[in-house]
C-alpha cells in the first residue's frame, strides 16, 4: 500500500516538472512560483493520493490530521519493516522449524502451570492451612507478572537479540521453580507465581509474534496455542497422579516437571534463535541499531498509544474475558465439585480438569479448519455461546459424570476460539502494527487468567465455590459483547 502511494506521490510530483506552458501561471516569472501555482490549479491531487504522513514536511500540515494517532503510534513500531506477504514460514529457513518447536514447547509449559492449580489448590490449602481467599494470591502474583511484562517486554527487545531475551524468560521460570520445589512458606510461593507470569508473557509474546509472522501464520498459532491446550491437560494429570503416589504433603514435587521442561526450553530457545536475526535482517536486526533512547521511552510510549486503537482496546478484553473464563473454570471446578457435589477426596475428580484441557485441545486441532470455513466472525458467536450451554449443566445438573462431560465439551467449545480471534486480530492490523498490537493484547489479555481466578476465590470465600459459573458466564457474555463490536468495525472497514 505504501509503495503504491508513493508512486502515485512520485507521477504527481513529476507531473509538475512538465506542466511548463506560462499561459496556465499567472504571472508566473520562475520555476518555484511555477510550482506552488501547480498546487493550487489541482488540489484535489492531494485528496486523491492520500499521501501518507511521513511525506516531507514541505507539505501542507492538514495531510497529517488526515492520519489517527493510532497510525502515528504503530509507525514507530519496528513491525512497519514486515512485508504484507512474509517470505519465511515454519520451514524456510531451516531453523524455523526448530524454533516452531521451542515456541510449542514453551507454551505446553506454559499450558502446564495454568492447568496444575486447579488439581493442587486444594492441598495447597491443607499445607499452608490457608482458605479460598489467601490461596487466591498466587493469581494476583501470576497477574502482576503479566502485567509488568507487558510494559517492559518491547523495551527489552531493544536492548536484548531474541535468544537473550528467551534465555531470561526461561531463566526466570527457572528462579520461580526454585521456591516452589522445596515447599516455600506461601509469600514466597506468591512471588514465585509473579515471576511465572512475567516469564510466561513474556515468552508467550514473542512466541505469538514469530508465529504469527509465518506465512500460514493462522495454522502455526492454532498449533502453538494447542501446545498450551496439550500442557494444560497433561498437567493437572500429572498432578494429580504424583499427589496420589506420593502423598498430598508432597504436592510441591510436581514442579520438579515444568522446571525440567522449563530448563530444555532455556537451552533448546537459545541454541535455535541464536542466527534469529541473521536470518531477518529486514525486521529484529534494524531494531537493534536503533537508539537504545528511543528503543526504550518510544517503545513505552507507543503501547500505550496502541491500546487507544479500537481493534486492540477490545481485542485485550476479548482475550481478557476468555482466558479468564478459561483459567477460571480450570483452577476453580475441582473445589466446587468437592464442596458443592460432595466429594469427599479431591483425587477422585482430579482428573476432571484434564478433560476440560484435552477438550480445548482437540478443538484447537480439529476445529480451527471449520472455523476459517464457516467464516471466524460468526464461528466464534457459535462456540462461545455452546460453552455458555454447557456450563450451564455443569451449574445445575447434581451428576458429577455428567459434569464431568459438560465440562469437556465446554473446553471443546472454547479451544478454536483463540486463534480464530487471533486470525481476525492480524487481519484487522495493518502490517506495520501488528508487533506492538498482538504483544499489548497477548500480555493484558493474558493477565486476565490470572485476575479473574482470584476474584472467583475471594468470592468463594464468602459465598462459596457456586460463584465459579456466574463469573464464567459473565465473562462470556463480555466475550460476545467485544466480539460485537469487533465484526461491527471490520463490516464498517468492508
């Protein structure tokens, strides 16, 4: 678009050179008064051209008022060098491949945490004595993590290649394990949740950009968020068979597993995006020769200039809303099965959560396809109001089976939503700001996993586990809400 409009800028420019006769200038003596006359016997040429608003500033200040200060923002976004068309895919060059998998194997991890403390919250509590409301904080740690990754993540790229920047995100799950494993007292274990999220988001971010940077970058982020689905059904599993193995005051044990996983990822990450830049000049490599200063204070400044974008103001509570519905549901569903069906050991339901996981999987697998088909818009009007059914029997249906299995097919539901959102994401974004769009609403969006679970367990702790679907389907309802407003602006832009 922008190499169109600059020809168009050149023809017009050109056009004066030749346009010589004296009849049409007025008093016209010389070349420069020849020139402003140009202008002003066609003005319409500007309005027709559009010229875009880094043309030089001898022209008339008007064209800048003609561009929204999102635009503004996002051209200080290093994104702006991507082509529309990206030459590199998950195998070319070679070692895309491998850092396709890096990305999916630090998104299982990151699948693994989430999915972990819904089976172990309830030992959690007998450990550390402590109820809904105190057991809660490891969301709001996990959430401030996300947070403060998000407005530090695009400064560090600045400063950091992206094997560096990988190598201290895995280096800081690594230091939040530490605590973890050795049954820390709990304001620690809160703080090892902080360093989980920033680590988490920040990898999560830069994950989501490689991916969605990929020709076929639609099918790429199906497969790494199924990763995420894969870890957040393995994990509670795991949980719950290493708690019933080796005892529930031994619960801490399991994280000796992500922190392995976390320690391949570190050493897998760095060796596989070691040549990152060398292979993409055109993008990481002219970041880095940029002005530390400007890295930095512009970086900060134009995400917050980005959240003003409407695409990505409701993309981040979309986001917000689904992965807080969906960490939610998997942190909370094991304690209100025990407290509100009865079940008298946490083991024998244990493994409920690993259905809704394995549901979000096989939907991210299988279902994404249809979706692109059927058209993303009104795919995900479709599954986010299935879930909100299903959850429904999950509330009122006494059955613990058939909880059970309304709770899978809630996460079958829901699994395709993300990168069918996703995919309408990208498609919304022009390509000069997708960078700094998918990275404000991967690390606020994803912050929602962690704030909702907690404001579920501090009202738990006063009115009970029952609040776990009001919340979930409030949080859907938001969902549709954003999504309204979201294919309201694409038909408007059609």
């Amino acid at each position: 678009m922008n190499t169109s409009t600059f020809d168009a800028f050149i023809t017009h420019e050109q056009s004066h050179i030749h346009i010589t006769p004296p009849a049409k200038v007025a008093g016209a003596g010389g070349a420069p008064l020849l020139h402003v006359d140009s202008h002003r016997s066609r003005p319409e040429s500007i309005h027709m051209h559009q010229l875009p608003k880094h043309t030089p500033t001898s022209h008339p200040a008007a064209l800048e008022s003609n561009r929204t200060s999102e635009h503004e923002a996002f051209a200080r976004d290093e994104a702006g060098a991507e082509s529309a068309e990206p030459a590199q895919s998950v195998l070319s060059p070679y070692m895309n491949r491998w850092r396709f998998l890096a990305a999916c194997l630090m998104n299982m991890g990151n699948g693994i945490n989430d999915g972990a403390p819904g089976a172990l919250i309830p030992y959690m509590e007998k450990y550390y004595n402590i109820g809904y409301a105190v057991v809660s904080l490891i969301f709001v740690g996990n959430a401030l993590g996300f947070i403060t990754a998000a407005f530090f993540v695009d400064a560090l790229r600045a400063r950091l290649s992206r094997a560096h920047l990988m190598i201290a995100a895995q280096a800081c799950l690594l230091a939040a394990y530490i605590p973890l494993v050795t049954g820390a007292p709990f304001p620690v274990i809160v703080l090892s949740f902080f360093l989980l999220g920033f680590g988490m988001a920040t990898n999560l971010t830069l994950n989501t950009l490689f991916c969605g940077s990929l020709r076929n970058g639609t099918t790429a982020l199906g497969a790494l968020h199924g990763a995420y689905g894969l870890g957040g059904t393995v994990g509670p599993v795991l949980a719950t068979a290493m708690v019933s193995s080796i005892g529930w005051h031994l619960w801490f044990r399991f994280y000796l597993i992500p922190m392995s996983l976390a320690a391949f990822s570190l050493l897998f990450s760095a060796w596989s995006f070691a040549s990152y830049e060398t292979d993409n000049p055109e993008g990481e490599q002219q970041q880095q020769h940029e002005p530390q200063q400007q890295s930095v204070k512009a970086r900060l400044a134009s995400m917050f200039h980005a959240l003003r974008a409407r695409l990505v103001f409701l993309g981040a509570l979309f986001v917000f809303a689904y992965q807080g519905a969906e960490v939610s549901i998997s942190g909370w569903v094991i304690s209100f099965l025990v407290d509100v069906r009865d079940v008298a050991n946490p083991q024998a339901v244990g493994y409920v959560t690993a259905g809704f996981w394995a549901g979000i999987t096989v939907g991210r697998f299988l279902l994404s396809g249809l979706g692109q088909k059927v058209g993303e818009k009104r795919f995900v009007y479709v599954m986010t109001l299935g879930a909100a059914c299903f959850q429904l029997l999950v509330w009122f249906v006494p059955n613990i089976v058939g909880n059970a299995v309304s709770l899978a097919i809630v996460g079958l539901l829901l699994g395709p939503i993300y990168p069918c959102a996703a995919t309408v994401f990208l498609k919304g974004m022009p390509s000069r700001s997708r960078t700094s769009g998918i990275a404000i609403i991967t690390a606020f969006g994803s912050s929602g996993g962690a704030l909702a679970p907690f404001t579920t367990g501090m009202i738990a702790q006063a009115s009970g586990t029952w609040v776990l679907h009001p919340i979930a389907l409030a949080l859907f309802a938001a969902m549709v809400g954003c999504w309204f407003f979201l294919s309201s602006r694409s038909k408007r832009e059609d």
